[in-house]
C-alpha cells in the first residue's frame, strides 16, 4: 500500500479534465484526497467551453471509490479562481493542496507574434496560477498548511515559434520563489514542476477522452501523463520538505530545474572596467565550472558582491 496518501486533504487540480490534470486528479483521489476538478474545457488555445471533461473525470474518480467534485470555473479571472476554491470549502471545508495544471498554447513567434498572444499565455499560466494561490492562501495561512504545486515547462528554453509560451512558463519560476518567501516559516510549501509526457498540447494524436467514452484503457507509454503524477504527489504532500524550487518529471525520470550564477570575472579595477575586458573574459564568465543557486533576491545580491 502506497504510504503517502491525502486522508482528510482536500485538493483543487486546474486544468484535471484531460491530460496531465487528470492523471494529477486520479492519483490525489485514489490516495484519499478529495479532489475539486477544475476544467474549463476549452480549446488547446484556450477558446470556448465544455462542461465535459471535469465531469467525466470526476465520476472516473468516485466510480474507482474515491471523493470529487466538479468545477467549470475560468481560473484566468479572479472570480473563477475563487470559485474554484470555494467549491473546495464548500464541500469539503477546507483546502490543502492547489495544483496549478490549467494552460493553453498558440505558436507564433518573431516577427508575426503579437501582444495578444502573449497576454493569452500569461493570463492562463501566471494569472490563473497567482488567483488561484491568492484565494486559496489566507486558509492556508489559518491552518498554517498548505501545499502549491505550478506547472512549468522545458517550453521555457525556447522554440521558434512559442514566444508566448515560454514567456508564461518561465514567469511563474519567479512567483514561486517569491510565494515560498511569503510564506516564512509557516508549513506551505510552493513548487513547480515541469512535466514531461505527451498530452494534446504536446502533439499527443488523443487527449485520453476517447478511450473513456468507449470504457477502453490507454496503451501505456512511457510518455504516459500518469508517469509524472508522482513527482506532484510528492510536491503536494505533507511531507515534502522542499520549497521555492523546480523539478522535472515524466518517463520514470525526476530532476531538479534551477537557476544558477557564475562565479564569472572579478575586474580589478571595477571603475576602470572595459568592453574589452568583458570581451577577453567572456569564456571565464560563462563557464559553469563554479557557480552558486541563490534562494533570493538578497542572497543572490550578496553572493554577487561578496568581494566589496
């Protein structure tokens, strides 16, 4: 029997009607947890809606024995993210876990992407996460638990054509960093992950809801969204220990994603410093040889001017 389980935890999943978020909601459910699913139901590029799919999952969820409910609400607003959580107070009185799961991508990329596009990423991505956190964290601070969980992606480091995607996800690495400092020394922890599996998002030919209405199971894979369920079970439990940070997972792998700092060139003379000696230093200052992870803005200011 799995050890880490939710009995009497209480969770809301955004975004839980397919994919990723579904396999989030199921394993939450099948470990105790009694789990408000948040799915719009709209497109890949976050157009329109359908009750459906939240709905679908969550009688996935009690038929297999477990407690949900379902929420339609668009978490990009701050009323729909409230209301998300509300559902959570509503019915189960109270909420510990919150996993940020709910996106929407459209490609485009320099010279033809607009701020249109953009705007659409982060009101999704960083919006929806932040409203969601933000209705969720007076009760968490009352209870002094909470676990937050925000998804990122390896989209961050860029494509061609995913300016507003990368945009989003990298965002949301500060506003956990500054969440986690928020908190102190209360037991809430927030982290993000960035998955690894194959969704309609990603290309996938099926988003699982096919299968469901035919009573059939997906093949497995190794790039199976169940695969990465672990890793946000961890993140979401009592008993993580980690905050502020990064992982990535999916395919049987878990790894940490930082942001790290050289230690790069120290110029003698500060005030006499030169482009030229940026330039004939550069293969010193990029190299990773050495380099440290600030867990803050003040630490990474006094790391950086250890020397003065």
């Amino acid at each position: 029997m799995e050890k880490f389980r939710f009995d009497g935890r209480v969770a809301v999943v955004t975004g839980a009607g397919r994919g990723i978020g579904r396999a989030y909601a199921h394993l939450l459910g099948e470990l105790g947890a009694k789990v408000v699913v948040n799915d719009l139901g709209g497109s890949i590029e976050g157009a329109g809606s359908d009750t459906t799919p939240a709905q679908l999952v969550v009688q996935e969820i009690i038929d297999a024995g477990g407690v949900a409910v379902a929420d339609v609400s668009d978490i990009s607003t701050v009323t729909g993210a409230k209301h998300a959580v509300d559902t959570a107070l509503e019915h189960f009185g109270r909420i510990d876990v919150v996993v940020n799961n709910a996106g929407n991508v459209r490609f485009g990329g320099l010279p033809n992407v607009d701020a249109d596009n953009i705007e659409s990423h982060l009101a999704v991505h960083v919006m929806g996460a932040f409203n969601t956190s933000h209705a969720a964290w007076p009760h968490m601070v009352e209870q002094n638990y909470g676990r937050i969980v925000i998804t990122t992606s390896i989209g961050m480091f860029g494509l061609p054509d995913n300016t507003g995607y990368a945009t989003a996800k990298a965002a949301v690495l500060g506003m956990a960093n500054s969440m986690s400092l928020s908190a102190g020394d209360r037991d809430i922890k927030i982290n993000v992950i960035a998955p690894n599996a194959m969704t309609r998002m990603g290309g996938a030919p099926s988003d699982g809801m096919d299968q469901v209405r035919k009573g059939t199971e997906q093949q497995k894979s190794d790039m199976d969204p169940a695969l990465v369920a672990p890793m946000m079970g961890y993140l979401a439990h009592e008993a993580c220990g980690v905050t502020g940070e990064t992982y990535l997972a999916g395919a049987g792998r878990f790894a940490r994603l930082f942001v790290g700092v050289t230690d790069g060139y120290l110029h003698p003379d500060p005030h006499n410093a030169t482009i030229a000696d940026v330039a004939d230093n550069i293969e010193r200052i990029k190299s990773r040889s050495e380099y440290y992870i600030p867990d803050s803005l003040m630490e990474c200011v006094q790391r950086f001017m250890a020397h003065r």
